[in-house]
C-alpha cells in the first residue's frame, strides 16, 4: 500500500531534492528546475495557509470556558 501522491508522482512528498551528486547537464537543469519549483509551491502554500488564518479567524466564535462537569448541548450533525 502507497499513499496517492506516491503512485502518481513516485516519490514521496518530504522527499528533499538535492543537486549535488548530479552529472549530465540535462539531468543537472531537471533537478535544479525541480528543486525551484518545489521551492515555489511551498512558499505559495505557506502564503494560501497564512490568508486563509487570517480570514477565518474573524469568523471564529472563541471557545467558552467549560469546566468539568457542566452540561452541554453537543451538535453532533457534521460529526
């Protein structure tokens, strides 16, 4: 068994990508071409995961302060 990412793309996603040991120049331009890409996505996940923080923070209800052996009313539709 293997994730989806893994049997589509065939390497797993945390797989760090390192130019060093490479030779052929084709080859050399692949792997550098991927390592900027890779680089890339990461810094437009991390701004997309950053925009979405501050845009569902403001519509967010802060938690009530429970306490241990209150009674509560538990929606349990979307669970």
């Amino acid at each position: 068994m293997v994730t989806p990412f893994f049997a589509n793309k065939g390497f797993h996603p945390k797989l760090k990508v390192s130019i060093e040991p490479v030779v052929l120049e084709a080859a050399h331009q692949v792997a550098t071409d991927l390592k900027e890409l890779h680089l890339y996505l990461r810094d437009q996940i991390s701004r997309a995961l950053k925009q979405y923080e501050v845009h569902s923070a403001s519509r967010h209800l802060l938690i009530p302060p429970f306490k241990v052996g209150d009674t509560v009313w538990l929606d349990a539709r979307n669970i």
